[in-house]
C-alpha cells in the first residue's frame, strides 16, 4: 500500500520543464484565458478565509491585470492541462482585497485542499527565490528572467552566468529508544509545542551523517539504525525536509541551549490524546509538517490519526 504523501508535495502538478525554453510558448500560455496566476505578497498566499479556506486563483481581466502589474510571470506548469502561473505582486495596489486575505500558507495549508496547497508553496517557494537573485552573485550585475522563470541569467556580457532555483536539504529525525521518543522545543516555538529534532546539511555530508551530528550537536546523543522515513518540499522559506527514524544508543542527553530550550523524553503513552494536556503546556508540531508525520508513526498512526494537537 502506497503511504499518503505529504502535505505541499508536487506531484500533481506537470512542470512541463522543456517548455520553458520556448519563450512564444510561455507568451501564448501566459495570455491565454484559460491560464490560472498564483498571487504572492511578501511570502503569503491569496486565500478565501471564513469557513473552509479556499486558494485563490486569478482568471481573465484581473489576472492579465495583475500580471501586467508584476515584475515577472513564473511559469509553474499544467495541473490536469490547465496552466498556472506564479506572480509577486509584494509592494503593488491591487484590488486582490476584495477576493480573500493574503495569510501565511502555514496557517491554513492543513485545511486547503492538498493539490491547492502543493500549488501555492510552489509559487511562494519561486517567487521568494527571485526577490533574493536580482543581482548576480558572481560580479554584481542585474539578472534577468529567462525559461519561464525557472532561470535568472547575469546581464554583464563578460559574465553570463545563470542562476536556477535552490533548495536547502535538511534532515529531521524522530529520535527513539525503546517505548519513548526524545522531543525538543526550540527558542522560537509557540508556548507548548514540542517536535523532532532537524537540522541543514552541510557540504560534503551525507544526509545519514547529518542527522548523527546534528542530534549530537543538540542533544549530546549517539544515535544508530538511521532510516529514511520520507520528505516535504518546505518552502518556509527555501527548503525540503528530509525525514528520518533514529535509535538512540541511551537515554542520556545534555541540551545544548544554543540550539535548543529544552528537550524531554516521552512514552507512547504519555502521547495518547487523553493523556495530552488540556492547559496547551504540550502540544505537537502542525498536522501539515513531516515532523508531525514522522510522530505519528512511531506512535502506529498515519499523518491525520486523532491524535491532539
């Protein structure tokens, strides 16, 4: 049985990669009526709050108003042959007011269907890239957008160089020994909320190394039988989540107050929900994050068990 995949994933989207060469084809596309454009205002996403939220996606008149509007048109590809577009429309008067609320996709990205939701992290994922590529890392000069906006090429004729999309790989683990599980809290965590451990990886270091030193580095533990669980594009703001089990040799642990606030252990027990807190003095990570996936696991559950939090 194939496991559900998890939140922001892409797979129903067509990136259609070979047609962003074509730049015709990427006017054609853009300026037909049946392209969808994905709006983006300093990271947040357009959305219809009240009730269920829905996402919202500009069509026709208003679409081709606000693209004309924004600095560049993103081509992120075709879902079931419909082409989306992203657009950052950050520090322009729209009259997107009136459709929804531009909010934090982590806000409400559990709630969103899961197609729309993979469809507006992509958006927010490249449009925060372009804003931070305007100018080429190599010599300085502007950069300008080429293949649909996957590209930002140097504009110096003694450079050149072209700058793509990146992403930072970072592990996180779900850290166990026997019937409990080691949670930390980090210094900018909500009140309450306990998670797994995580980390990015440096250069050189394979993604089962990176989890060992990054649980020594936070917790003091030794840690085995590294096993790789599954992954979430996190475009919060750049980066994909790659999740893993670990056996840790003992129980013993130090926290290390630099990276952590504080961690405890805990049993599957303790994690039942009647056995959860009521006073909000604990709490898991959101329903949209693979550290909560990576929990519910270990406890036998799938992401989306009743499990509070």
């Amino acid at each position: 049985m194939q496991s559900p995949r998890n939140p922001y994933s892409s797979a129903d989207i067509d990136r259609a990669s070979h047609e962003r060469e074509d730049e015709e084809r990427m006017i054609e596309l853009a300026s037909s009526g049946e392209a969808r454009f994905v709006p983006i205002d300093s990271e947040k996403n357009l959305v219809k709050t009240g009730g269920n939220p829905e996402a919202v996606f500009l069509q026709g008149m208003m679409a081709r108003a606000v693209a004309s509007a924004a600095d560049t048109q993103i081509f992120l590809g075709y879902v079931e042959g419909t082409p989306y577009f992203a657009v950052d429309v950050t520090g322009r008067e729209t009259p997107l007011g009136e459709l929804g609320e531009f909010v934090d996709l982590r806000q409400v990205g559990p709630l969103l269907f899961a197609r729309e939701g993979s469809v507006l992290a992509y958006a927010r994922g490249m449009t925060y890239w372009h804003r931070r590529h305007r100018y080429c890392g190599v010599c300085g000069a502007t950069t300008k957008v080429t293949r649909g906006g996957h590209v930002r090429m140097c504009t110096n004729e003694n450079c050149k160089t072209e700058h793509f999309p990146r992403t930072d790989p970072a592990v996180i683990m779900l850290v166990h020994h026997g019937d409990k599980c080691l949670l930390g809290r980090g210094k900018h965590f909500p009140r309450g909320m306990h998670s797994t451990l995580a980390g990015f990886v440096e250069p050189g270091e394979s993604f089962e190394d990176a989890v060992a030193r990054e649980v020594y580095e936070e917790v003091k533990v030794r840690v085995n039988n590294v096993i790789y669980r599954s992954s979430q594009p996190w475009p919060f703001p750049a980066s994909v989540m790659i999740g893993f089990h670990a056996e840790a040799e003992s129980m013993e642990f130090s926290v290390n107050e630099s990276e952590l606030e504080s961690a405890r252990w805990l049993s599957r027990e303790e994690l039942r929900p009647e056995n959860m807190p009521k006073d909000g003095s604990f709490f898991m990570p959101r329903r949209d994050s693979i550290a909560r996936r990576l929990i519910e696991e270990w406890l036998g559950h799938e992401a989306g068990a009743s499990i509070n939090g």
